[in-house]
C-alpha cells in the first residue's frame, strides 16, 4: 500500500549553524504519532514525510552582510535592547522581502527542487501527499498551490530564468517540470494544513484583487474537490496568523469551500503564540484526525 507523504514547509527566520533545522518538524511528527493512537511503526508504515530548508547559504549571507555591514559590533551587545529589533526585522522579515523578489526566486527554486526530489517517485508508485506549513512557509505553500491548480497549462511557480536581463541567471540549473508531473501533483494532492498564516495580509501584494470592485471578490481557493481539506489553524495573540475563511468566502465561488480556521492557544507572549504551533497537542490532534 503507496504511503501519503507530509510536506514540512518552515516560515521565517534566521537557521542558526548549531541548530538542527528540522527540530520543529520532529516535533509535531512525534505529536502526531501520539494523537493517532498507532505505535510508531505503524503510523511510518502508512506515513512519511518530506523535510524542506529553503534557508539557503547565499541568502543566509546576504542577510548577515547587510546585518555586519550596517550594525558592527551589534550582534556581541547582547544587552541592547535594538539587538533583538534588528535581529527580526534583518532575518526574519529579510526572507519576506527575499521572497516576494522579483527575479528567479531562490527560495521557491529551493523548496520545489526539495519537495520534487523525495515525492517524485513514491507519486509514480501511488502515493498521495499533503502539505503542512507556518508562517512565510504558509505563503510559499500557497503560491505553489495555487500555480498547480490555477494555470491548468503553465506550472509557473518556479520563475524562469533570464541570462538577458540577468546574466548571473546563466549559471542556474533548468529545472523543467513536464505534463504528467503536474498531473499527479494534482491529483495525488490531498490536504493543506496552514498555522500563523499571515496569507491574509499578502492578499495585498496582487492590485487587481483590491484595486477596482468589491475587495477581494476574486479570490481563488486552490484546495477544492472531494476528499480534500484546508485547515488554518491561528492564535488570537499571534500577530502574524490570520483567520482565513471569511475573506475567501467574499468570492461567491468559495462559498462551498475547503477552508476552515480552527482557533488553538500556542502560547502568552506574541513571540511564542506564533512559534509554537509545531508543539500545541489541539493541532497535532486534528492532524491526526483529518489524516487518519
């Protein structure tokens, strides 16, 4: 029996070199194994999961020059108070601000090269697959979504390049993804599962969603079709997350839809309310629950 694998997509933040940068997903895999009521062997055998680190090397540089170069010395001053600021405003919104680039965008070529590797071949045996992401990752998990299911002739989530405008471009590997790919990517996709999800806010980022009409009239939700589910799940006192049900049932088609916000306590401080959705036992158990 083909197993149904789980995507792992962090959100944003600076990847310390001492950290293990899968943590966080070992963390709700245990979870997730308690709610289901299976011994471990038993939920890997009908279970499998994809890792993905889009925290590449040059951006984790990019980050630090502009971090050094701006504030010398700041990092050793640990008790000023600006340290922090500096620290989340450089690495934390920095991957927001890298990521909705304009270029080729590393940090989507990183997490579709890393998603294709290990799904490839469980998809071509049978296997099915569904989507677990927080914070920025939430976004990325979105975006590809919705160029899955959106443009039914162009997977155009991984920009192509263009040595003209951008001659560093010319040292970027192809990466094609051919017809019957995107076929099982489509019909082998089965939930998505969305925690401190700022997809709300960037809404803002597409003008012809906002700009003429009714506000957000035209929104698209990708996850449609029977057997499949959208489960946000948010914290009142997590700044960053968003309920999401509302906005996309202002598009008439959405009315049926997939999505459901589910209201969980992650933590008392904003910092912890949005980093501990991975720890929280109410998400691990509606997990379970949906996927068992």
């Amino acid at each position: 029996m083909a197993k149904h694998y789980l995507i792992f997509i962090h959100g944003m933040g600076e990847v310390k070199p001492h950290e293990n940068p899968n943590s966080s997903y070992d963390d709700l895999w245990k979870r997730l194994i308690q709610k289901s009521g299976m011994s471990k062997e038993q939920f890997e055998g009908k279970f499998g999961r994809i890792y993905t680190n889009w925290h590449i090397e040059p951006l984790q540089k990019a980050a630090n020059t502009i971090f050094d170069a701006a504030f010398p010395g700041l990092h050793q001053r640990s008790m000023n108070p600006m340290r922090g600021i500096r620290d989340f405003i450089t690495f934390f919104m920095g991957d927001v601000v890298a990521y909705v680039s304009e270029d080729v965008n590393f940090i989507r070529r990183t997490v579709w090269t890393q998603i294709w590797k290990d799904l490839k071949q469980p998809l071509e045996q049978g296997a099915t697959y569904s989507i677990i992401a927080h914070s920025l990752g939430s976004i990325i998990a979105f975006d590809y979504l919705f160029h899955l299911f959106q443009n039914q002739d162009d997977f155009s989530f991984i920009p192509k390049p263009d040595p003209i405008a951008r001659p560093e471009d010319s040292n970027l590997n192809t990466i094609t993804v051919k017809p019957e790919e995107i076929r099982l990517l489509r019909e082998q996709f089965r939930h998505f599962f969305t925690m401190g999800s700022p997809i709300g806010l960037f809404m803002m980022r597409k003008g012809s969603l906002w700009m003429e009409g009714e506000p957000f009239a035209k929104l698209y939700n990708p996850v449609k079709g029977e057997g499949r589910s959208w489960y946000n799940f948010w914290d009142s006192e997590d700044p960053i997350a968003y309920p999401l049900a509302q906005l996309f049932k202002r598009n008439s088609q959405n009315q049926n839809q997939t999505l459901v916000d589910i209201p969980v306590e992650t933590g008392f401080l904003i910092f912890d309310s949005h980093t501990r959705y991975w720890e929280n036992g109410d998400v691990a158990q509606k997990i379970a629950n949906v996927l068992t």
